[in-house]
C-alpha cells in the first residue's frame, strides 16, 4: 500500500511515522530483512552485489533494500565512533533516520524530509527539537537518491553519520551488499512546474522544470590556487552517480581548523576523512582523486540535501557558489509555492517484450498529477 508519508503533499501534516511501535524497522531488526521473511515477497531483486544491472531512477516501481548492511566509523564533527544500519522499508515509507541509545532502543525517529532539517552550517542536521537530532545526513541521503533506493530505514547509534572515507563511497558498498528490490507500489516523484530561485550574497540556486529526470549543475568559485572556478554537472542517474560523484570526498582548510575546533566542529576530521588543503597543496599524501574533487562534491551534498524533497525530484538544480544551506533555501522556496511544483506518479509497468529489455530502459512517460 502506498501512502503520501514522505511526500509534500499538500495538507500534509508533518513527517513523522510510528516506526517505533509499528514497524518494519522492528521487523526487520528481528528478521534478516526482506530475505529473512522466506524470499522476497514482495520484491524482486534488480541489483546485485556485482552492480550489474542499472536500475534507472526513474523506472516505474518503488524499491528498498533487499537485506540489511551496516557500517561503522566515525562522525567528522563529533569525533564520536558510530555504527550505521541500512534496513529496508515498506513501499511509502521514504528515509527514516533512527537512533538508538546504548542499550539499543530506539530513542529518535526522524522522517528524512525538509521540514526534519534543524540545521546546515557546515552539514545537514535532521532534528525535532526535543534534543541533539541526527547530523551530516547528506553523503547518505545522497547515496540513496543516486541509486534509486525509495525507501530504507538508516538506524544509527550516535548523534551523526559516520563520515568514512569523506566520500559516499562505502554507503554505495553498502547498498551494493544489501541489493536493491522492487516493490509493487508506483513511484512518485515531485515535478518541478516552475522556476524557483534564491540568491544570497553571491550565492545563486534554481530549480527548473526539466524533462529528462533529475540534474544536478554547480559551480564554485574559491579563492584558492588548487581550487579556483569549477564547474560540474550531471543527470543524476545511478551509473552517473556511482562513476563521477560517488567517490568525491569532502574537504577543508587548514587556515579553517583552529577555529573549527575551537567551535566544537570538525573533531573528527583527519586525513583518512577530509581532503585537506594548505595555502599551495592538498597535503592528503594520496592527492587528488579527480581534479576538479572539490566541485563533485558539492554535487554530491546538493543530490543528498535535494533528495529531502521527500520524493524525488524531476527537474534541474543550479547552484553557484552554494552549500547546504542554499540547497535547504531553494528547496524550502519550492515547496512553499505550491504552484511551483506536483505530484506524479509513474506509469503503471507494462508487460515489455524481450527488445524492450535488451534495449535497456523504458524511456520516462511521467503519468498524470496525482496532487
Ligand atoms: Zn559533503
């Protein structure tokens, strides 16, 4: 059954679900997941471990994960260890964010979506404001937005996601182990209608409406020699995602850390997690993984802290000069014309012929408005 849970509709009245006492979450905890429940009822797998077949973002049916995958690491502000638990969820669900106190209960649950935002200085924060909320969000959102992953519990056991190697690399692992099923009920997705734009000092981001999915267009300007104008952009799809913007890792500036520090940010910060860069160098002794690093990234934040959108977005996001908090501002200013943007859903599945499948995807016939 698919219910607006995660979506903006209109009139929807707030984010959060009763995963706590109802859930699939519980049950997958006490099961191995969807596998664990004597195959996949309800789910056909189309991916692998091997990454074989590419599941287009905008093919027609929900997915979650097909078992559950953990990793374990470090958050990069806290500095505190944390263990991260992907587990799949029903069709509807979205991304719920649960954390679990040490005796493992659940003690937070947080629907992954805009209004769940309590802040993005230097990451996405979901919170509710009953206390300390769930920080640096947006490398795993963005891995599941990449990959077409609908719906999933992300339970954790600390305050932030664990940064990892800085980049989305080890969620797309994790993904990969876990595999990725179909459901039954239809995806939806929010339609861009129409232009919406915030600037802020020199800062610039839109959404338009865009008829081939979802893209993803920045541009950063640092007045720095390694950096300097960079200029990225992509339809995010998850072959384009996994290939170009997967393993872009974070970065920062030594002239920056004292005062990071100083402010309780970046405790966890090292070279294993942040690329880090002097006045002339990056002094990770590895280097670089793509030349223009920096300015991957900052796609892979902005599909992370646009896939808050509560479902994805069919339209193209520029952003000039931005970070997190831009991101956040233009997706706030498109929600909040409700003229601006809808609800579609996918077209119901067709029988396709052998061709069709041999040929790869169908291509993308949104159906009718929904909202
Ligand atoms: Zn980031």
């Amino acid at each position: 059954m698919f219910t607006t849970q995660g979506l903006f509709a209109k009139g929807d009245g707030g984010g959060r679900r009763t995963l706590l006492r109802n859930s699939s979450f519980l049950r997958s905890r006490r099961t191995q997941g969807l596998k664990g429940r004597g195959g996949h009822r309800e789910g056909e797998r189309v991916r692998g471990p091997m990454g074989l077949r590419t599941l287009s973002t905008k093919a027609g049916r929900q997915t979650t994960l097909g078992d559950r995958a953990t990793v374990a690491g470090i958050g990069v502000h806290t500095g505190l260890p944390v263990t991260l638990t992907l587990h799949p969820a029903e069709a509807g669900t979205g991304v719920t964010f649960v954390r679990c106190g040490v005796d493992g209960r659940p003690e937070l649950e947080i629907h992954a979506n805009a209004r769940s935002v309590s802040a993005t200085e230097l990451a996405t924060v979901l919170g509710d404001g009953t206390g300390p909320g769930i920080s640096t969000i947006e490398h795993i959102m963005a891995t599941l937005c990449g990959l077409g992953v609908d719906n999933a519990i992300v339970e954790l056991d600390g305050p932030e996601a664990p940064i990892m190697d800085g980049s989305a690399a080890r969620f797309v692992e994790a993904v990969d182990r876990a595999g990725i099923v179909r459901l039954a009920a239809r995806r939806r997705f929010t339609k861009v209608l129409k232009p919406v734009r915030v600037i802020k000092d020199e800062a610039l981001g839109e959404l338009r409406p865009y008829e081939h999915g979802f893209r993803v267009d920045v541009e950063i300007d640092f007045d720095h020699p390694l950096i300097g104008r960079q200029e990225f952009g992509l339809d995010v799809e998850p072959a384009s995602f996994r290939r170009e913007i997967a393993r872009a890792r974070t970065f920062g500036f030594m002239r920056d850390v004292g005062r990071l520090w100083s402010s309780g940010y970046a405790l966890g910060a090292s070279l294993e997690n942040t690329l880090v860069l002097s006045e002339d160098r990056v002094v990770n002794p590895e280097g670089l993984r793509f030349a223009d690093e920096f300015v991957r990234h900052k796609v892979l934040d902005a599909v992370g802290d646009l896939s808050l959108a509560g479902a994805p977005i069919l339209g193209a996001y520029r952003s000039v000069r931005g970070g997190h908090q831009l991101n956040h501002a233009v997706l706030c200013a498109l929600i909040a014309d409700p003229t601006a943007w809808t609800v579609v859903e996918a077209p119901a599945p067709r029988v396709r012929a052998h061709a069709d499948v041999a040929a790869g995807l169908v291509a993308p016939a949104y159906g009718a408005e929904v909202s």
